[in-house]
C-alpha cells in the first residue's frame, strides 16, 4: 500500500497545452521531500491539454487530471479539482507560470506550523509585486480590490490572488456555499467561510505567462459583479435573473422606440407597429441574454437560430400571461387609487418570471450549449 499524497496542487486550464511539462518541472525542486500530486482541471481545451496531461500521467502518477466536458470556468474548475483529491493540504495555482512555485514549501510550512486556516500568495505586501504590469491593469485591479475589501471582514491585501492554500477542512467548511462563478475563487471563499478565516499572505512577485494567453477578458468584470451579487442575494433568487430582468428593462425601451417610428412616424396601424416592435424587443434580449446572462453557454451557428424561435416562442406566452394577469387583477381590484399600476407591476412580474424560467430551461439548457460548443 501507497500512503496517498500529503499536497495536491490544483491546476485550472484553458489552452495550456505548451505550458503543462515546464509547471511540472517547475514543482519538482521545490516538492522534492514531499508526497505531493498535481491535479489539472481542464474544461475540454481544444488544443489538447487534457490529452498532454494523460500521456506525462502515464508515466508519473503523482500527474492527475480533471476533465470538464461542456462547462468553463475558473472558480468552478478550482472547485472540483479541490474536491478530486485525498490530500489534507491543497493549494492552487494558475498553468502559466505566473506563480512562483517556490513559494509552495513556505506555504506549507506556515500552513502547518502556525494557527492559520489560509495562506495567500500576496503580490501585495512588503516583498511582493505585480511584475510588469501596465498603468491600465493595475488601476483595474486596485478598483476591484477595493470593492472586494468592502464585502470581506478580513484585511487581506490581495483578495484576488488565485495562488493559495488551504486545509481540507476548510474545503468542507466552505465549499457548500461557494458560488463558483468568475475568477474570484479566493474572495469566494473567505466570503463563504461563516467565521474569519485565520490567514498570512507571503509575498511573490507576479511571473510573465511562459506560453498561450491570458483568458481574462472584459468579461470577467461582469462575472467578478455578478460573483458579488450572487453573495448578498443568492439565496433568494438566482442569480441569472438580475441581468436577465435588466436587460428586459431595456428591452422596453428598444419596443417603445420602434412603435414610435411605426405607428407615430411611418403611420403604421397601431396592431403593426406593436407586433414588429414586439419581435425587434425580444431579438434584442435575445441576443444581449445569450452575450451576458448565458455567456458560459452561449448559442453559436445554427444552435442560434433555434435559440431565437424557443425565446420569442417563450416569451410570447410570457407576454399573454402578462396581459391575463394584469388584466384580471386590474377587474378584480376597486377602481381607481393605485390599482392599475400594481396589476401592470404583477403582470410583468409573472412574465418575467416565464421567461426566465421557460427560457433557462429550453433556449439555454446548458446540455444543448455543450453539443454546439463543439
Ligand atoms: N478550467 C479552466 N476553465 N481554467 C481556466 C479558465 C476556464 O474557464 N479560464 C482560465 N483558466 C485557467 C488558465 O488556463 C490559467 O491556468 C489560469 O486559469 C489563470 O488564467 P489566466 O488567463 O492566465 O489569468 P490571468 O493571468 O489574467 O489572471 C490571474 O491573475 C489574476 C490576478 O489579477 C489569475 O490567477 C486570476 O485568478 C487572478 O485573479
Ligand atoms: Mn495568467
């Protein structure tokens, strides 16, 4: 029998294919007197990670892989590769080489020897830095980090780091009320945890990626809100439904438009002017839902034009149990004082609510956005 390792460190991927064998080699030194593995946590890459990743297994085993089939994402991807091993001690760290490996055995030791739950490599405490940033990433991310230091109770000087680690325990007690939406999977946790979490930040200074390319895009600030969002209102709605309601908002302002030039400007018959601005109202939510709400399972090619026709065939329906119930309640109530508004308020929340609903399950069933992503 083979004691099972003492470290894992969690590896998340995107399209690291050529900086798989450099990571390893990078733990070898600094892991050498220690059972460590490395798991990968791959979202199907198409350049092949996940194979690369097999094959050098084969020969180490101590080399593991995680591979996520029809599912992206950083926090997630941490999430699972952290709950695919025994060890009682797991760190993460990103494929790029962006983190200092050699950081790993203080880590560890401080993990192990002092009364703490947590240690964070830092690129913000005396000692650290942020490499070869620009002016423009910098401010972005002191923004961020601000906005993340008002929703956490701890004085930690670099909330967004995705280099740490942790105890098994920890895992446990958090991982049940993680998000795992975005990037953030430290802030995640520490705004998860349900005490403060005993915690030390070592310092590092931030690498230059070896190969490939950075995945943070502009998106990940939205992703980085909604992972803020979903922290205080969560556990009363989901959190898709925020931009999914926003964006209907603005969707109403898209069909008063064009009924205005129809009907006002063109004279149209007014039953015209409201069915095509009716149907320009819902292509336009059609498609800002699929670029924001969905974006982890966003419709492409023909996977698109089936979208369409399930949302406009969705929302249509949304729109009658709106009038019906408006209507209704607008019969039901006494006249006059504040009653029509609440109808009106009623029946687009009940609308909303349909599509929502009817649309998360048929136009954005995550199993349709796997088959098309391929
Ligand atoms: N499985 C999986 N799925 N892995 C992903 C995904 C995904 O959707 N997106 C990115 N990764 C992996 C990358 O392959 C890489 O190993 C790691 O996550 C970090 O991604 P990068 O694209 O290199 O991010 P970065 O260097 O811009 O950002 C890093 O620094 C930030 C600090 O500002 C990350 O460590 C962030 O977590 C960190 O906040
Ligand atoms: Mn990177």
């Amino acid at each position: 029998m083979t004691a099972g390792p003492l470290l894992a460190i969690v590896v998340p991927t995107f399209n690291e294919r050529d900086n798989i064998l450099p990571l390893i080699e990078s733990l070898q030194d600094p892991l050498r007197d220690l059972r460590w593995e490395v798991v990968f946590v791959d979202d199907d890459s198409p350049d092949g990670t996940a194979a690369l990743v097999r094959a050098v297994g084969g020969d180490d085993s101590r080399v593991r892989i995680v591979q996520r089939i029809g599912r992206r994402g950083l926090a997630g991807a941490c999430i699972e590769g952290m709950l695919a091993t025994t060890a009682p001690y797991v760190a993460v760290m990103d494929a790029d080489l962006q983190h200092d490996a050699r950081l790993l055995p203080e880590m560890l030791r401080a993990l192990r020897d002092e009364e703490l739950d947590i240690v964070v490599g830092s690129r913000h405490v005396e000692g650290g830095s942020l490499g070869g940033w620009d002016e423009g990433r910098r401010l972005v991310s002191r923004v961020a980090t601000r906005l993340s230091q008002l929703m956490l109770k701890a004085d930690l000087k670099d909330p967004m780091s995705g280099f740490f680690m942790l105890r098994r325990d920890v895992i446990d007690e958090v991982v049940r009320n993680l998000s795992g939406i975005g990037f953030k999977i430290l802030l995640d946790i520490f705004i998860s945890a349900r005490r403060p979490l005993r915690f030390k930040e070592l310092p590092y200074t931030f690498g230059v990626r070896v190969a490939g390319s950075s995945k943070l895009d502009s998106m990940v600030a939205t992703e980085y809100i909604l992972m803020l969002l979903d922290k205080r209102i969560g556990r009363y709605v989901p959190t898709r439904f925020i931009p999914f309601a926003f964006i209907g908002g603005l969707g109403v302002f898209v069909h008063m438009a064009v009924l205005f030039v129809l009907f006002r400007g063109w004279g149209q018959p007014f039953v015209v002017g409201q069915t095509a601005a009716a149907l320009v109202a819902m292509t336009f939510n059609f498609f800002l839902n699929n670029f924001f709400t969905y974006r982890d399972r966003r419709l492409r090619g023909w996977g698109l034009l089936r979208g369409w026709v399930s949302f406009t065939l969705a929302c249509s329906v949304g729109a009658v149990a709106n009038v019906g119930i408006a209507t209704y309640l607008f019969h039901a109530t006494p006249a006059g004082g504040p009653w029509w508004v609440i109808s009106a308020v009623a029946g687009i929340i009940v609308g909303a609510v349909w599509n929502y609903a009817v649309t998360a399950v048929y136009t954005w069933n995550p199993k349709d956005a796997a088959a098309s992503a391929r």
